[in-house]
C-alpha cells in the first residue's frame, strides 16, 4: 500500500511539473540529441546576471574600437550546394544563392568583414560580387547588417529587412544600410523574392528582434532538389513579450519548413547549425556521397523545437 500511495504522488508530481522550466528542458534535450547540443548549450541554461560585463569570446568589434585581427574572424569561402555558398567568418554565416540573373546574399556580416569575406570570398569561387542584387538582412544587428552599407555604396545591392527592423536601423548608430527606396526594400511576410530561375521566400518571424526574417531557399545538389530553411534569429531576450513571439514564431515557422518539405537547416552562427564541422566535412567530400547539410525533414523539425523549448523554459522562469 505504501509503495502505491509513493508511486501515485509520484505520478501527481510529474504530471504537474510537466509544465516546468525544468520539464521544457528536458524535452530541448531530446530534441537536439548529438545533433544540436551547440544550439541547447547556448539557448537553455537558466540566465544568471553577471557581476560586470565579461569581454566577448566571439570575434566582434574590439571594445575602444577598431576591428579584431584578421586571424580572429577570417575563413575561407565554400561552395555548399550548386546554388548556394558559405562565405562567413568563422563565427557567422553569410550565404550566397546564385541564380540565372545575379545573386541573393543572406546577411552582410561585419563592416570590417564583409570587404574580404564576401566581395572577396565570391571572387575564389568564381563569383561576381557585382552581381549581388539582393541582401536579405535577418534583424539588425551588426554581426548581420553591418556590411551593407559597404554593398550598397560599391554594388548598388538593394538591402531587404522587414519594417520592424527597418524601424530598429533608423534608431541604431554606426555602420548601417540606407533606407532609401533606390537600394533598399521592405520585406512583407510570405513574400517571394525572385531573381531569374530562383525564388526565396519570406517570413517574418519576430522574437529575436522585433521583424526578424527566416527564409526558404530552394537549392540544388547534383540531380538533387532540396529545401534549406534559414532560422533568422536564435537568441533569447528576457522580457515577457519577446519571448512569447519568439515561441510562436518557432512554432509557425516549423510548420512552413515542414509543409514546404525542408530537409536542410541553417543559422547564421557556424555553432548553431553544425557549420563548424559540415563546411571541413564538405572540403573533403567524394563525388555522388551524401552533403553533410541535408539531415532530413525531422531532423529540421526537431532544431526548431529545441529553440522554442528553450524559449518557453525562460518563459516559464519569469513567473
């Protein structure tokens, strides 16, 4: 009897912390599995104010000014798909979807960066850079926006954002993209951006910043036609609201990726979406074997459901 009076509390206990932050974590866990754990490891742990502000570990601008050292931040460009190149710092992603009329470059990097990284990173691979027509911007912050300015004043490139965002630039200083109709545009939700044979589409998925964009690109490899879905914007804020669009973003934007049939996921953080291994894993890839990047529909699914169990983990530890 006893033992049956324990196991029923028990039961009562887990039914009732199966809303708990804790309960929201674990299921992050099982999500992420080996595949993810970068993603868990950066999202879930419950935030703890720092005593002082800690120096940042990722190569952004130095304090005081001035950029880091090339060796800090520089890596080599890579050819990912048929369509679709790396051409990102070692901590950030920026990446470029060629078509039969130009380029679509999805985020600009640095100020300091994007000069090397993408101008001349295109270059190595055979690319144009004159040719980008369109950066989409995924939320405006300088590790995203910081280099359109430079694509703007040297390739006429029209900077994409949604008008949240664009709203976020006007109120931002330091290097940042005119907001001029002649090389700028306003992305809307669900749009489809072409450009020649190719047709990017855009959602707007608020959470991060307030019109963050997430995209599906549709990209080839050999004989092979696939989906990528781009998460636009992966850290969590610590107010209520944020946090709550953040969720629901997450939760829509799995059920695009999932009925548009994405079978390839990507960040714009090389930790995030295994960049760091996938891009060395590509270096050496034999003709006709499978591309690290393609992990499959579930798969996809189960990155963004890592980010919205985090999400409502913190969610939770507000209360």
């Amino acid at each position: 009897m006893a033992k049956s009076i324990v196991a029923v509390a028990l039961a009562a206990a887990l039914i009732q912390n199966s809303d708990s932050p804790e309960a929201h974590v674990a299921r992050a866990k099982t999500a992420a599995a080996n595949d993810y754990l970068n993603l868990f490891t950066f999202l879930c742990p419950a935030p703890s104010p720092p005593l002082s502000p800690p120096p940042s570990t990722l190569p952004g601008p130095r304090r005081g000014g001035g950029p880091p050292d090339r060796s800090a931040w520089y890596a080599e460009p890579v050819k990912v798909f048929d369509n679709l190149y790396f051409v990102g710092q070692t901590e950030y992603s920026a990446w470029a979807v060629t078509t039969s009329e130009g380029i679509i470059l999805i985020d600009t990097l640095f100020d300091y960066s994007v000069e090397e990284e993408v101008a001349g990173g295109l270059k190595k691979l055979g690319l144009d850079p004159a040719m980008i027509r369109y950066a989409i911007v995924t939320h405006p912050h300088p590790d995203h926006h910081g280099g359109a300015k430079f694509l703007q004043d040297r390739y006429k490139t029209r900077i994409v954002m949604s008008a949240p965002d664009w709203d976020v630039i006007d109120r931002l200083s330091g290097t940042k993209p005119s907001r001029d109709s002649v090389v700028s545009d306003v992305a809307t939700d669900g749009q489809k951006l072409t450009l020649g044979d190719t047709t990017v589409t855009l959602y707007i998925t608020p959470g991060h910043t307030p019109g963050t964009l997430s995209v599906l690109i549709p990209v080839r490899d050999n004989a092979a036609r696939h989906v990528a879905a781009l998460w636009g914007g992966t850290g969590l804020n610590a107010d209520r609201d944020s946090l709550e669009k953040y969720i629901q973003s997450a939760r829509r934007f799995d059920d695009i990726a999932q009925k548009a049939g994405a079978d390839i996921i990507l960040s714009n953080h090389t930790d995030w979406d295994g960049s760091k291994v996938n891009l060395p894993r590509l270096a050496k890839r034999e003709p006709d074997s499978p591309n690290p990047y393609v992990v499959g529909t579930p798969a996809v699914s189960r990155y963004l459901e890592v980010a919205r169990e985090c999400a409502t983990a913190r969610l939770l530890r507000l209360n």
